[in-house]
C-alpha cells in the first residue's frame, strides 16, 4: 500500500467516532443524511464540507477616513522601523534620487513595469529584472525601486505580488536598501482579512512588515540579518497637489 | 487488538526523563537566568499585542473551530491539498513515519545531484532527524535561521520553538561563531565581539555565500490551504525568503495537521499567530507560494506530508486538539515549569506545555522519557489561557496521566491496542520522579498559579461552536484544574494492585 492510502486510511479509521452531533457531519455522510439538516450541516455545492465556523470576529479594528488609514499606516510603518516618506506625483522622482544617494547607492534594481519616470532623477545605474539576473548579480546591486500590491494599515504591511512594478521575490529579498512606493489612499486597506481579499492567491506574496529582525541573541533586536537592512517607504499621493500635475513628458 | 506493554526499559541512548534532565537544567544557572529573562519579556509584549485587538476572543475561538473542522475532514483536505498542489506545478510525496520521510527527502536531494542543502527552520524536520538523515547520506544540511545556526554551530539542542538559542548568551555565541564557523564556511570576521549587531552580521556573511551558491532548499510551513495549493512560511531575517526564493529546487516537509481549508481562514491564523508568538502586529516577512511561478523561484516544488503520529493522536478524543498547535509557544512563556526546567529536558523538538502533550502522543508513552511528559506540569493552566487556539493542554494532560497510569485502548502506528499500567515498570518510576520534581519546586506551582488566576477572566471558559461536540470539553475548573496535592493522592496513594 502506497504511504498516501495508508495515511488516508488511518485518518479514516481515526475520525470513526466521529458521529453526527459534529457539525459538517452530514457532508462525510452523503445522501443518506440528505434529509437531515441541510441548511446547517449538508454539503456544500461542489462537496465541500461546511464548516460552520462563527466568524463573529472584526472585519476592521475601527473606522477610519482615507487620511486616517494612511496616517495609521505610516505610523505602523514607523513603529517597526521602516522609514515613512510622502509626496505627489511630481515629487516622486527627487524623492527617490534622494533617497538612493543618501545611501550611496550606484546600482539600482527596476523591476519591470515601473514607470519609468519614476527613477528619471537618480544618478543611480539601472539593473533591469530580467530571468537572467541571478542572485549573485543582485548581490552587486546597491538598492531597489518597486511598487507594490496592497498595503495593511493595522499592521504596518506592505505585499508585494510580483506584478508590474514589483518584479521576481528575490529582487526585493538580495539587495541590502528596499524602497517600496505606496499609492495612497488606493492601495491602503485597514485590515488584514481585506487584503486577503485584494490578493490573488497563485502569485508568490511576500509580505513584509519593517526591515528583516532577530531577536535571537538574549532577545535584542537588531534590524537587518539577511533581508535588506534599511526600508524606505514612500507613500505617493496622486491629489496632494492638484496645482502640479504629473509632468507631461 | 494486539496487547503491547508500556513498561519497557528506554532503548539504550535514549534521552533521559524529564526530571533527571529537569534537575540538571536547574543547576545551571545561565540557563535558568536567560530563560526566566526571556519568558518574562515576550510574555509582557504579547499581552500588549493580544490587547491590541478587541475581538481576540472570536479570533481564538474561530481559531479553533477552523483547526477542529479541518481535523474532522483532514482525509477530504489531504486530498485536496494534493490536488491543489500538483495542478499548481508542484509535487506531493507522503510519509507515513519519519523513516519514510527522510528516505524520501534524502532521495530527492539526491535526484538533484547536490550535497548539500540549506534550511529554514522547521521543527518536523527536527521531529523526524532530517539533518542526521542526510548527513548519514553524505549530504550536509545548513541552518540558515540564525538561532539555529548557533544550536547547529554550537552542536547543541534547540531549547525553545521561538528562540531556539535561547540559552545561549552573548559572550557564549560569540565564542561559539569564533571557533566554529570556519569548520563550515566563511570564518567569523576578526575582533568579532558579543554585540547582537555584530553577531549578526557575522551570521548575515557567513550564510550569504551558501544562500547564493544553494541549489536545493528544504523548509517546514505554518499553514497549507487546501482550496488553492498555497504554502505559507513565516518569519522574521529573511533566511526563510532566501531559502523559498533561490535555490532551483525545493522541498517542504508538513505535518499534515497543517492544512486549512481556505484562503479566507488565513485572516484568522494570520493574526493570531504574529501577536501570540513574538508579540508583533505582523513578523517582518510572510511568504505565499503555490507550486512553481515561471522565472520567479524554484523550477521544482516538493510537498512531503507527514504523519508521523498525527494519525494516533487523531484517534483520541481528549488528545487530539493538540493539533491545532500553530506552534506559537505562548504556552512556553508562561509555563513556570519550562521556566525552571528549560527546553532540553523535554527531549524532543517540542517543548514545554505542547512537548509535554505532543510528544507522547506522536511517540507513545512507551518510553521512560515520553511517560514522563505528562507530569511536567502542575497543572497551573497558563498555557491554556494563552493558547490562541484554545487547546487545553490540563486536560490533555490528565488524559495522558491516565494513560501511562491505567493504561487503556491507544492506537499506535495506525493499530488499535490496549496498552497496560506502568505500574512497576521504569516508564512509572520515571512518571513518579517527574511528578515528585514538580512538587518539590513549590515556587514554580506558585508562581504559576498565580498567573492564572490573574488571566483566567480574559479568556472563553468553554469553546464556543463545533469545538465543543469535537473535544468533548469540560468546563475548566477552578484553578488549578486538580490541585497538585489531591492528585498525587489519588493516583500515587494506595489503591490495591493494578
Ligand atoms: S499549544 Fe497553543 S500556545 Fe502552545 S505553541 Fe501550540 S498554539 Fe501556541
């Protein structure tokens, strides 16, 4: 017998006193509890047992207007030390040449997809992501520019889908200096269970909250073991300053 | 049913009862001091956190009744996951003990024509010897968390699920890095001295070259959900991310107790688990995998599910909710047992409260050790209180008592069978010297005590919803649950030959 039929097989004989006074029951039971109690124990559509969990808990941990939820966000953010920076649409360019050659940065990582005005400022080299770009060649890079896909105000969290703009995992994993460029309002959530929502689960997440920390060492913290030391995290607001348009270059 | 006998002598080279390692631990006071120190503070920060949200109630007991339905139906997600999984791109391999897994993972490893691998800190692969298993092979394992790395470095034992290292200090550490490292790789930097920061560093250098030259990764998982595929690891220095990331080949050993039934049920687990185990509102980074992603990580993915054990545990009705753990090690901070005990003396990858349930679940109550577990404890019921899955480990405890004590219909390696009392064997000697070391350190039962009665109103007396009819629970006494004192009576005071 195959390790799979003995395991499946044991977890079987295992749930035998498992009897009907369980809800979801009826779902190992099939037709013959088709008259039971279907609305609170029958199988779902497709087979899926129901699991008739009280999901009584919080969708969101208080009510707040776009500005709050940014301003939570940004003071999250902080709280694990991430640097918080704003601007606009116009600013963007010099903040980010600011903020590379404040770290000395020459080599810059650009996923793809970036905008490409974004880095038209910095004196820093572009690298572009591409599938040819190994670890070692990243481990030559100074900082990295990415977007991101949604960012959790409650937790102080940034996730990052690899979509546009964000590029493969390691490229935000190998260089010692993340900036991370937030849209606000649009790609801040409250809460957790809501940027579950706005994932897709297929593509690799990372999901990072303040720069990479042990504890190990008689439980001080020091920021930075093998993910980048320093995150920047510049949240772009699009209406800031309705008097200067993005440039139309 | 087959008649199998407790009592039987531990097999030579067997780690030694809990009490025996218990008083040594005792005597060391480095150790007592760094653990007291540690327990202390993560207990303080992850009330703080836990205080943070205002329906940690519902979270514990969704928590619950999601892990609880998911046992209930584990053959139907098994299968599920399995499907998921391998649409996704990735392979799945089944284990049903630790001899089969590591043949598997060695195999493998092996497939891929490399020596060597990195690892992300995982305790099934510590439960299952993985590292001594490859190295038996040829094939040397490198820890890449950095608490690991010191145990690894240091040729010692993990003593707590959050900080492994956690009886290590500074000046041990430094000394450890100085003299070791270069017996594995890239040498300490000269003039290293004990500050955490430079320590670090050390270790950032150290493994920065074998992340980038790795081909092959193995790595343990907090959560799989069944309806997608998806992998779920989380941590907080980024080894984790290198491990998950670089390599071209990955491989993943799970419990199958690990699996949740939706991508939605993360919003539970995904705020329980950060506040509860180091008292953050999120640990730096989580990753999501499902099966392989063109360009972007390993070419190819392995999923070992484990048993192990599980599939006994399963069986029992009062045991079985130890496998909700998520591995948090709340109950490890508050338990004034480990406290003086320290982690070693649990011999096993678990530790503490869920060592004492776990372990003599997955192995039996066979040994003198595994009989011991049960009666680390006194009973305080701290670690119920904190457990953000609500397992009520005093219950389970008892349970397992009377188990090495009366014996009783057990199911061992997927077999029903009776075993026979301890009584008169080492394996009861070994319980009663456990029992006996944990009256004799009143301070601790105090000290615990306390604790609880303090917490006991913040939390559900009863769990709510499904949990109830699936754990068969009690209403949690008064503390504490038996006290001490009428226990040993009862079962230690005379009553006739068993
Ligand atoms: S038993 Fe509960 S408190 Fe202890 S490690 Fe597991 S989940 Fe955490």
């Amino acid at each position: 017998m195959s390790g799979r039929e003995r395991i499946l097989g044991r977890v079987r004989r295992a749930l035998a006193d498992v009897g009907e006074e369980h809800p979801g029951a009826a779902a190992r039971g099939g037709a013959a509890h088709a008259g039971g109690e279907p609305g609170r124990d029958g199988t779902a559509p497709g087979g899926a047992p129901r699991d008739g969990v009280a999901r009584d808990y919080l969708r969101v941990h208080g009510e707040r207007t776009a500005a709050e939820r940014v301003g939570l966000l940004a003071t999250h953010l902080a709280d694990y030390r991430a640097h918080v920076h704003r601007t606009d649409a116009a600013g963007l360019p010099g903040t980010l040449a600011a903020l590379l050659a404040a770290r000395g940065a020459r080599r810059v990582a650009v996923p793809e997809g970036l905008p490409a005005d974004w880095l038209s400022a910095s004196a820093a080299t572009p690298v572009p992501d591409t599938p040819a770009l190994t670890a070692r060649d990243l481990d030559a890079v100074d900082s990295v520019v990415t977007g991101c896909a949604v960012a959790i105000a409650e937790t102080g969290t940034l996730v990052l889908d690899a979509g546009p703009g964000q590029g493969r995992r390691q490229l935000t994993l190998v260089p010692d200096h993340h900036v991370c460029v937030v849209h606000v309002p649009e790609q801040v959530v409250d809460s957790l269970p809501q940027a579950l929502e706005r994932l897709v689960p297929h593509r690799p997440l990372t999901w990072i909250s303040g720069p990479s920390a042990t504890s190990d060492i008689e439980l001080s913290r020091v920021e930075g073991v093998h993910g980048p030391r320093a995150l920047d995290v510049v949240l772009l607001s699009a209406d800031a300053s309705p008097t200067a348009p993005p440039s139309p270059r | 049913m087959t008649r199998i006998h407790l009592g039987m002598p531990a097999p030579p080279g067997a780690a030694p009862a809990f009490p025996d390692a218990a008083e040594h631990s005792t005597r060391d006071t480095t150790l007592r001091n760094n653990l007291r120190h540690a327990t202390h503070t993560i207990r303080a920060k992850r009330a703080a956190a836990v205080a943070e949200l205002a329906d940690w109630g519902e979270l514990r007991a969704a928590g619950a009744a999601i892990k609880d339905h998911t046992l209930r139906h584990l053959d139907h997600y098994l299968e599920q996951v399995e499907a998921a999984v391998t649409a996704a791109g990735g392979q799945v391999h089944w284990a049903v003990d630790a001899a089969e897994a590591n043949a598997i993972v060695t195999r493998l490893v092996r497939e891929t024509g490399e020596r060597e691998v990195v690892k992300v800190k995982s305790m099934a692969t510590q439960e299952i010897g993985l590292n001594e298993a490859l190295a038996a092979a040829g094939i040397t394992a490198y820890e890449t968390d950095l608490a690991e790395l010191i145990v690894q470095l240091g040729q010692d034992l993990p003593s707590h699920i959050l900080v492994p290292a956690i009886h290590r200090n500074r000046a041990e550490i430094r000394d450890i890095f100085r003299t070791q490292m270069s017996r594995w790789g890239r040498p300490a930097p000269a003039g290293l001295t004990d500050e955490p920061a430079e320590l670090a560093e050390a270790a950032r250098l150290h493994l920065r070259e074998k992340f980038l030259s790795a081909k092959v990764a193995v790595s343990g998982a907090n959560f799989v959900v069944a309806e997608t595929g998806t992998l779920v690891v989380v941590e907080s220095e980024g080894n984790g991310r290198m491990c998950l990331t670089l390599p071209e080949t990955l491989i993943s050993v799970v419990g199958i107790e690990k699996v949740i039934p939706s991508w939605r049920d993360l919003e539970v687990f995904l705020q329980l688990l950060p506040r509860s185990s180091t008292a953050e509102r999120m640990n730096p980074y989580t990753s999501m995998w499902t099966g392989v992603t063109d360009d972007d990580g390993p070419a190819a993915f392995h999923l070992v599910l484990l048993d192990n054990g599980r599939t006994d545990a399963l069986a029992d009705q009062v045991g079985r909710q130890a496998l909700r753990c998520i591995r948090c090690s709340a109950c490890l901070n508050v338990c004034p047992v480990y406290e003086r005990a320290g982690g070693h003396a649990y011999g096993s990858a678990y530790p503490g409260p869920i060592g004492a349930i776990l372990t003599p679940q997955l192995r039996g109550t066979v040994s003198a050790l595994d009989a011991s577990l049960p009666y680390a404890s006194s009973l305080c019921g701290a670690c119920y209180e904190v457990c953000p899955v609500a397992i009520d480990i005093p219950e389970v405890l008892v349970r397992l008592r009377e188990r090495v004590v009366e014996g009783g219909p057990v199911t061992v390696r997927g077999t029903r069978a009776v075993i026979r009392p301890a009584r008169g064997h080492a394996a009861e000697r070994a319980a009663m010297r456990a029992a006996r070391w944990a009256f004799e350190h009143p301070r601790a039962l105090r000290a615990g005590q306390r604790l609880a009665s303090r917490t006991r109103a913040l939390h559900p007396r009863r769990l709510p919803g499904p949990g109830r009819a699936w754990t068969r629970s009690r209403d949690l006494p008064e503390v504490p649950a038996e006290s001490f004192r009428d226990w040993w009576q009862r079962t230690r005071g005379d009553r006739g030959t068993a």
